[in-house]
C-alpha cells in the first residue's frame, strides 16, 4: 500500500502544505495544475522536489476555481470537461517531462473527485478523456478514485476505456456502512491519531475498514491519501508511514 | 514563404477571430494557450480545425493577462517567465498530440513578443525555456521572431540554446529605416489592401521591404503573418496567397 | 411594461452585444459587474452610454465564473453568495455614482437568476444582501426576478426583507404551463419574430401568455427583457418598442 | 503618528497575515479589493474585523495581478487604470457601509504604489480616479503615498484635484539619501527589531529619520506603516505601538 499526498497547492505569493516536509514519506504526489491552485513557478518548483524525493507523479485537475480552491461543483458540459481534463493533464505532463520526469497517474480535486464517484457521466468523460491522451503517446496514465465496495464495477468501466484504476483509502476520514466517507463534520468523524493509526493497520493487516456503525468491509486499496497542512499531519504521516512499511 | 495567423483568441461566449475561414488560406497556426485567450475547449476546437486543413501548429503563450489579452508588458521575473513559458507549451502540446498533431514552433504573443525583440534576458528566458521543453523529447520546437535586419544576430544567439528560429514578416505593418514595425497609428501606416499586397510582392520577388523613409531593406523572411478578424481581412488573405502561390 | 437588456458583456477586447444600438430603445440596463462579463473600463464605458440615452440601471451579478459566462450553476455557501452579491452590488453602485448615475435594481444573471427562481435559499440569501445593502444608505434596490404565476407568493417572502420585486416577462422565450420558460432548445420554442411580437402584444393587451401546450396564464410584468446580439435582435427590439408605446 | 497595516490579503482557501492580531494595535487598515488579493467573503471578514476595533479603513487597490500578488509593474493606459481604481474603491467603499462602515482613505498596492511614486501620470491619474470618486458622494477619501523629502510637492499637485494626501513611512525599511527605500535585499537593510525601534522613536521625536549613508533628513508622517505576517511581526507592532502611545 502506497501513500499519496496531494501536493503543489500553494498560489503565487500564497503557500500551502509543507510539501517539503511531506515529501520525502510518500510515493505518490498529486499535483495541482492551475485550475484549482498551482500556478507555473509552483508547478515547476513541485515537480523539482519531486524528483528529488524520485516520487511517483499525478496530475491533480480540477473545476476551473481558484477562489474556491475547487470546492463547489460546477455544471460543466461534457466537452467542457473533456477539455478540462486533456489542458491540465498536458500541462502536467509536459512540464514534467521538461524536469526529466514522468506522469503516471491522473487524480480529479475535490469537488470534482467527488462527482466523479456520484456520478456516471462525470466519470466517464474523465475516463474518456484520459484515455484519448494515453493513445497520444506511449503514456498510460491511470486514474486514482476512490476505494469503495463498488471498485471491481469501477474497474469494469474503466476497462472499457482501457484505463487502469488506482484505488485510494483515508487514514484521516471515518466510512460508513456503503463504503462512502462521512463528512469531517460529522460527529463520529476520526479525530485522534490513535484512531486514525488503527484504521490504517488494519487495512493493511486485513484490507478492511471499521465504518462507524461497527461494520467491517473489505477495500481494495492501492495508495493511502494522506494531508501535510502542519506539523501535526506531517508527524502523523510519518508515523503512518512507519506501520506501512 | 509560408503564411501564419494568430488563432484560437476566442474565450469562453466571447468569439474573436473567422478562425474557419482563414485556415484554409494558411500553413502556420500560433494558437491562444490560455494566458491571454483561449480557454480549453476553444484550443480543442482550433487544433481540431488545423487538422482538418493540415496546418502546422504553433503555441501562442503570453503573458498572464486574460484581461487585457496579453498587450499589457508585465514585469514578470525570469524563472517565473520560464515556468509560463513551459506550461503554455507543455498545454498546448499535449492537446495537440491527444488530436494527433505535433507542435512545430512558439510564437510569444503581444507584449511579450514586443519585450523579446527589445529584452535580451527575456529573449534569452524563452529560448532557454524551448531549449528545455526540447530536451524533454524527441521536439524541435522553433522559434518565430520578427525579420529584422538584427536577425543573423538572434540567430547566432538562438544557436547557443540549440534553438531554431523563424522569421515573420508583416504585410499590414510599415516599417521604419531600422527594420522595427511602425505603430498602427502612425500617420504612414499602410492603410490601402493595394499598398500591402505591393509589399508581399517585393518581399516574395526582392526580399526586401521598402521603409516609410523610402529606404529598401532586405529582410529573410520564413512566414508571412496576416490577421483574420473579420470578411475583409481574410480577402486579404485569399489575395496574399494568391501572390505566395 | 418597460423594457430591459443585459448590457456590458464585452469583456476586454472581446466584444459582445451591440450596447450602443440597443442603449436608445430600452428604458432598464442590466450591467455585467466583472464576475461573468464586463472589467471595469467596460462598466464605465455602458454607464456613460446609459446616462447618455437616461435609461435606467441595475446591477447584474453572476456566479464567478468569466469563462463559463456565470452559466454554469456553482455549488457557493450562503456567505459566499452573500459576500459576493454585496461586492457585485457595491462595485456597479459605487462607479455609477462617479458618473452621476443612479443604480435602481438588481437582476441576477444565468445559472444564478436560474437557481434564485428554483431555489429558495439562494432566493432568500439574495433578498437578503439586497436588504443589508440597502440599510446602508437611502437606497432602494429592487430584485428583478422572473414573472411566473408564483409571484404574488415572491412578493410575500420579499416584503420580509423589505426589497421590492419587479417582474420580468421574455420576448423571445416560450412558456410552459408551470409558467416556467422552455429551453430554446425545446421544439416548440418560438423562433419566428411574428410570434414573439404576438406574444408581446398579448402580454400588454390581455395581460398573458399562451404556453406552448395552449393555456392561457396570467402574468404581472413590469419589464420585459429582451437582447440585443446582432442587427436582427437590435430590429426586433425596435418593433418590440413601437408596440409598446 | 498613526499605524495602518495592510489587511483582507488571503483569498479563498489560502490565508496570509494573522489579521486578528494585528487589529488591536492598529489606527488604518488598508483592505484589499480583489485585485491583488481578498475575494468577497474575505473584504467582508475583514471589514467586521475592522468594525470591531474600530479602526479606519482604506481600499488598497492594485493592478489586476492575484497570482503575482499586484507585485508587477503592468503598463495599463490611463483610461483602464481610473476604471480600475474606480471599481476597486466603489467595491470596498459600498461593502463597507452594508457593514455600516466608512471608508476614509485609499493606498495603492505593491507595484501600483511604487509606479505611483515614480511616475506622474500614474499619480496623477490616481488622483483623478479619487477625485472624481469623491464627487460623487459626501465623501473625501484621501491619498496615502510615501513620506519623502517631495511630501509638500505631492500637496500642491494633489491640491489640484481636491484630495487630501496621507504621508506614510515605514518602522521596518532602511532609507536613501533621497528619502527612497532601499530595496528589503540591500546589504543594509534595517534587519534588526533594535534598529527598526529606533527609527520610530526618532520618526517620533525628532521628524526624522537616518539614511543608510548615515545622513539626517526630515519626514512629515502621518502614519506608520506596518506589517502582521508572523507573530514575531505582531510583536514587534505591539512594540511600535507603545513607543507611539
């Protein structure tokens, strides 16, 4: 199970996450592409410490909203999106190669990962979309959803398109009974690293997760998501990644 | 000598531009990456459009200045520069190759091109930055500068980056004694379609352009640059290829 | 029955709209505040043009989203929405009064006049920044909305926040039977300036619609909105203003 | 002598200075309009913040540059720069009265400020965007610009467009023998919090202030400007404070 951080999210004169501090545990980053944050410097400077940490790289596309950080879902037409999708991942991926390195992996943003899981359409123009840019090139990137009881569905659909899935879990995000997260508002949401720690163990020692009504499900699970804002996490992070390996 | 136009400027409900009508006419398309027009959808459309006439495709980056469409110089420093120039190419090239196209060259636009014919650091920035995209591939993007009588100079100059140039010249500009283009305002400027098609004459049988002193110049030129904003331009146009063919 | 526009939807160099052949005929322009049309130099300039032709003004705020044109619904909290409406509000108000002008209304533009008449808490979030915007000084600021059978129960819920409504009735849009508007896609919608005049004289003969099922429904109108995208549209209008007068 | 700050710099997502903080100690805060930084629900955040303190407010306009932070110079015309600072005065200016505040005064931002200094027709036409604005209403926002040795020139031309300048200068910059700032990278650039108190108390005390070539000259101040990134900055205004109490 590998760890993935979403990373490059800072904007101009304004930063955010330690990604020098995160760097260095995980194998994955996601990396924003300049619709949701990341302009070009970031970009590049993200891609940069990349490298030398030799972490696997994403693209991390998103709604076009800066000062909404990607948040709030966008009726966006099918084309629309498509568009979207090839323009961010190109950028990524272009720039990356101008570093000496090499995309791998497609993960949508926030609110768009999460229409992504709710709903068809959405999904389907993001596999279509990253599928018309694999057969450009030699590439095939594989897109990160996340883990639910639904993955081997998901994984058919994606077959369709000939895209490969990575299935992401949360050690810092509570499930409940159908697979889906809670809110972080949520009253049962995960709040002590202890807890979070055992959520992670036991996905790795028995690939299930506790939902908080006390069911035990199975995921399949490819990569954990994992978050730097502060210290705190990044302290966490590394003791996540010490139970992993 | 081929003719090249400045495409894809539309942005979002805004169209700008008889992009459909001038293809036909052209060989060179600089195309809007995003920074001064051309959202992602519009650049899908243009790519699909060069296609389908079997134009060469160019990136058109700028300045970051959706607002006053790239004609603003900004003070930008050079590494932030560099990093605009890669991600603009970095897009715009990897949309192409989703289209199966290939990127040829890049043609800075606006206040950028301005400041790259007066500014030796920023010259040197963007080829720098093409020299590193080239590194990335099997590319050899070139890069389009005005013909001016400076231009074995800029090339000796390009060279060092291992950079290919290509001259444009104008054939709805005059020009001044020193080889630089006269302000549309000025009270000498071409004005007459009669006038420009003289000066594409000379330049496809001479090489060389007359001044508004009255002095010949002569000018290597690889690409003639017309404009396609509405029916008369691109009559001008259909007229100009006639004399090119 | 008075008669509105959407007027300062040029953005930077792209135009839209022939304002300045539209300004004569309409007595309400609803002027784009910078979030899905109009930067500043343009607001000045249609403010100029409407103290010129003395037609009335209203602000016409949007989601923020330029390059969707604010048609595209964006999931916003309240106290975005809110924040957003009052900065809107205050910019168009706050120029105006610099050219001796005075704002009179509010229209919501696109996918938020859209939510506004489907949504109550976007409604009520929107009467109330209007009323907060109001209590700050001896203005008051309308809502315009749209005339359905509905709107007696609109005024209801807007006399609480003691904001007035205008209602707006279309030209060239069919109606349902709900009193709701027809896509322009739909089948049946007009297309024929024959029928949109008819539909004109009826509202101010009779007072009602006919729906494209052939019911016949009340409506108030104060406004009727009408556009002015092209030479044909700015003709239409004229006939629109004869039968008006 | 007053101290003002300048505030409401985060947006969306990503925060920048510990605002709440600096409040307490501070006579002016100088708001950001959008255009640099602050979107809406931040201007109101940070508006109510001000109310609570009961501090003056200023709009802190700037060029239309979020992601470089208003940090680079862009060469507008005239006509866009009044339209700008109009809209981004008339922005600040109508949200805080919604919160029944009063605007007093206007400070540019970043590369606005320092072109403001340098350039006459920049300074002049922020002096007419003001004037104008001022007309408009009861109001007579005045101008903050840097306290130099030309302080009483700047009166005579700011005299001609009936506005009131504000004379700021700064506890944490080293000076020229002109009164200019040396650039915050100058090898003797104040770094010490010793030294920075000690050119307030001379500020204070004596009118003055001591170049970095050790030579004396006087300065009008109005006001003191100050910074609030990190809680050793709101240390050092709470120090500032006390020497000016």
């Amino acid at each position: 199970m590998k760890l993935n951080c979403d990373l490059g999210e800072s904007f101009g004169s304004w930063k955010m996450g330690l990604d020098s501090k995160v760097m260095p545990y995980i194998d994955q980053a996601s990396i924003a592409c300049g619709f949701h944050a990341g302009d070009p410097l970031t970009l590049v400077n993200t891609l940069n410490l990349a490298a030398k940490h030799n972490v696997d790289i994403g693209a991390h596309p998103s709604y076009p909203d800066i000062v909404g950080f990607g948040r709030r879902s966008m009726q966006c037409s099918q084309e629309e999106l498509s568009a979207m999708m090839l323009y961010q991942i190109a950028a990524v991926d272009g720039v990356a190669k101008s570093q000496s390195l090499s995309l791998t992996y497609v993960k949508p943003h926030g609110a768009l990962y999460n229409d992504m899981m709710k709903n068809e359409p959405i999904r389907q123009t993001i596999l279509q979309s990253i599928s018309q840019y694999n057969q450009s090139g030699d590439r095939a990137l594989k897109l990160m959803i996340q883990a639910t009881p639904k993955f081997s569905q998901h994984q058919d659909e994606a077959k369709r398109y000939k895209v490969e899935l990575l299935a992401e879990a949360f050690a810092d995000r509570c499930y409940a009974d159908d697979g889906s997260l809670l809110s972080r508002q949520h009253e049962k949401a995960i709040h002590t690293q202890e807890k979070m720690l055992q959520q992670v163990k036991q996905l790795k020692e028995q690939g299930t997760i506790t939902t908080v009504q006390g069911k035990t499900i199975a995921l399949t699970v490819d990569s954990l998501c994992v978050h730097g804002d502060n210290m705190a996490a990044v302290k966490l992070i590394a003791n996540i990644k010490e139970i992993l390996s």
